[in-house]
C-alpha cells in the first residue's frame, strides 16, 4: 500500500483539493509540505501527535516537511475552536516557546541538509509593512466570504477581535511565502483550518496563476483529534515536567472503548494489517489494546525504557503485576509530621494532588480517596510514620495514584 492510500486508510485525511495530484506527489516523495504550530505554550501537547506522526510518516515515504513555527501568528492568535481571544504574549515568551517545540519535535523529525526543515513565520510577517500588504494580499480577500467562514461565524456572536480577523490572511501569507522562497506546494493542517488554509491556496494562484500547484490537505479532526490530548481541563503535555512519562501513559491507557481501536489507527506506526485483526476485539481484549496504545505512543515521546517503566507501574496499581518503583511518588521528611503524625489532605495538597483543603475535604466526603486500597471517609485522617514502613498508596478518583515514601 503507498503512502496516501494508507493515510486514508488509518481514517486520517478529512478534506483535499486536487486529490489525484496530491495522491501522485505523495505516493512519489514529491512533495514539500509544512504544517504550522503556534507557540501559546512552552510544550507541545498530545494534541499534536496527529501532526507530528504525519510528518514523520510522509518523510519515511521520501517527502520533505517544514515544520512551521508561528513567532508571528502566535502574536495574533488563531480564532479557531474558540469561544474567546487567546492570552497575548511577549515576543520573549514566544520565543522561549519556539526554542522548546524545535527540542521536542527532533524526537519525531529528522531535520537536516536535504532533510527537515524548521522555520519561524516572525522572520517574515513581523517586516511587514501594513499598507503593503493591504494592497498587495488584502485585494485578494472577500469579507464577506471570510465571515462565512466556520472559524469566524463561530465568534461572531460574542464578538471577534480586527486582531484576530487578520489571522487568516496572515496564514494564508505564510504558504504564500513558503511556495515561493522553499518550493513548498502542500500545506496540512486540522479539518477546522479548512477555511484558512483555503486562503492560502487561493492566494498562490490569484498572485502566480492558475497553473500554481499549491494544494492543500485537511486532518480529520474529532473527540481524539482536535481534543486529544485534553483530560480535566488540562493538557497533556509531551514534555515530562509538565506530564511525566507515567502520566502520559495513564491517560491513553484510560481512552474510551469507542476510541481505542481509532487512535491505535491513526497514531501508532503498527502495521494496518495487525490493527485490522484488532478491530474484531471485544471486552477484556480492549484493555489489551489500551495498553499496546499507551505503550506505543509513550515509547515514541519518551523512548522506549520510559514506556517500560510506565507500563510496569501501571500494571503494578491495577492488576497487582509489576513494581511500585516506577509509580508517580513523593517523599515525605520529619519536618512535613506534627507531633508524629500527618493529615491525609497536607500530604495530597504537597503532593501537588489537589489545589486547596477544601477541594480535598470534597473528595474525601464524596468517597474519592482511598489509601492502601481502603477508602477513607474523615477529612481528619491521619498517619504517623511507623505506617510508612512500607510504601503508603494514595488513590484519587479512579486513575490517579501517588505513592508516598518517608525519606528517613
């Protein structure tokens, strides 16, 4: 099976124009694609590993990515999928974001003479002269079709900042640029950048003709696409100080049933032929699948003796197979006991478990703590260090475990 055909087999691709060019340049190793990452963050986040995989999948197949880093949008912010403007940030903050995103993309990309590229949309759009562009690539935008626009019309009603209503002609600017300066004639993104991306295209040809081959791929995007990676609110991240390896691991190990089986598809370098012999797997099977997915995937970010560990431990908490030792943990001294003892809510809260004593006063009441397999009902409870003669397991809600150790 050639490239293309097992990208639409894997369920990853939504939209296409020119899909019989864009099947033959692929299949080839003709094309020069870049997919864009904002920096809002100091860490890419599981969010990203559709594109990340992709782009490593189309260079395995001889194609050239640019991994676009947005210096410049990301002053504007992307209005895509969301219901307010993003935070604005410093020009030093996006900077140090860059710097972290290059670091953690290496594990996925190979850049290099004749190989990857990386570049930063700030060392173009932000030498723009504004009359300029108006003129030059504002002619070539309708209002009215940018407002029909899913990403905008989504906004309207609680109202869309000049600022942001500038973002799409400043990606559009960005392959319009890339085609020219690097050969770049592919762009893909997630199926919600469908509009922006369009505008791209169409810029190319309005400012080079018609016979400009500029084409553009949308990512299907879903629960586990434009979602991923989002669990209580929170991202997670790919960097291990912000989501450790187990962590990580956790949260793919825990994905829904529905959704196992999709994001063992699209995400994991597993032959398709063996996945398709998984599609038939039902009940205690799916757990199996569950932890091919969170082991793979950990493996990719995090390498391959991480993903041992995390998975040890894991098996360790759930099914009494494996260690502790590789369980997320937290070392307690004599200073952190009163008078011998210490309360269950100072150890979650220094553990980093809940916010505040009274998030943790609600999750005790509620039944949602348990230590060494007992749950605990008294706010009040306590410990004293004769009971960390071995390790005390503290379980929060359904998932999340800590181990606690006295450093003596």
């Amino acid at each position: 099976m050639k490239i293309y055909e097992e990208l639409v087999a894997r369920g990853l691709i939504a939209q296409v124009t020119d899909e019989d060019e864009i099947r033959e340049m692929i299949n080839n190793g003709k094309a020069t694609f870049y997919i864009g990452f904002d920096c809002t963050a100091d860490s890419l986040t599981a969010g990203h590993f559709m594109a990340l995989t992709l782009m490593k999948r189309l260079q395995m197949a001889g194609n050239k990515p640019i991994a676009l880093i947005g210096g410049g949008t990301t002053m504007i912010g992307d209005p895509s999928g969301r219901s307010d403007m993003r935070k604005m940030l410093t020009k030093e903050a996006i900077n140090h974001n860059a710097e972290c995103f290059k670091k953690q993309m290496e594990r996925f990309i190979e850049f290099g003479e004749g190989k990857a590229q990386m570049v930063n949309n700030a060392d173009w759009l932000l030498d723009l002269n504004y009359v300029e562009l108006l003129r030059e690539v504002g002619a070539c935008f309708s209002v009215n079709n940018m407002l029909r626009a899913e990403c905008y019309k989504q906004r309207m009603e609680k109202g869309l900042s000049f600022l942001e209503f500038n973002y799409m002609i400043m990606q559009s600017y960005d392959f319009y640029h890339l085609f020219k300066e690097y050969g770049c004639n592919m762009q893909f993104g997630g199926n919600d950048q469908w509009s922006n991306m369009l505008g791209g295209t169409e810029l190319i040809r309005r400012k080079l003709g018609k016979d400009a081959h500029a084409m553009t791929i949308t990512l299907l995007t879903d629960s586990q696409g434009n979602k991923m990676g989002k669990t209580a609110g929170n991202a997670v991240w790919l960097d291990p100080e912000k989501t450790s390896p187990y962590d990580f691991y956790q949260y793919w190990r825990n994905v829904s049933d529905a959704d196992v089986l999709k994001c063992i598809r699209m995400l994991t370098f597993l032959p398709l032929e063996q996945i398709d012999e998984m599609d038939t797997w039902e009940g205690s099977r799916l757990n199996t699948a569950k932890e091919i997915l969170a082991y793979e995937l950990t493996k990719l970010v995090h390498g391959e003796q991480e993903a041992e560990k995390a998975q040890n431990a894991a098996r360790a908490v759930f099914s009494g197979v494996g260690s502790n030792e590789n369980m997320p943990s937290f070392t307690l001294d004599d200073s952190d006991f009163t008078d011998g003892k210490i309360g269950i809510l100072d150890m979650m809260q220094k553990a980093g478990l809940i916010a505040s004593k009274g998030e943790g006063r609600r999750l005790v009441t509620q039944g949602g703590v348990s230590v060494n397999d007992n749950r605990i009902s008294d706010p009040s409870f306590s410990l004293s260090a004769d009971d960390f003669k071995e390790d005390v397991i503290v379980k929060k809600g359904k998932k999340v475990f800590y181990r606690f150790i006295l450093n003596k």
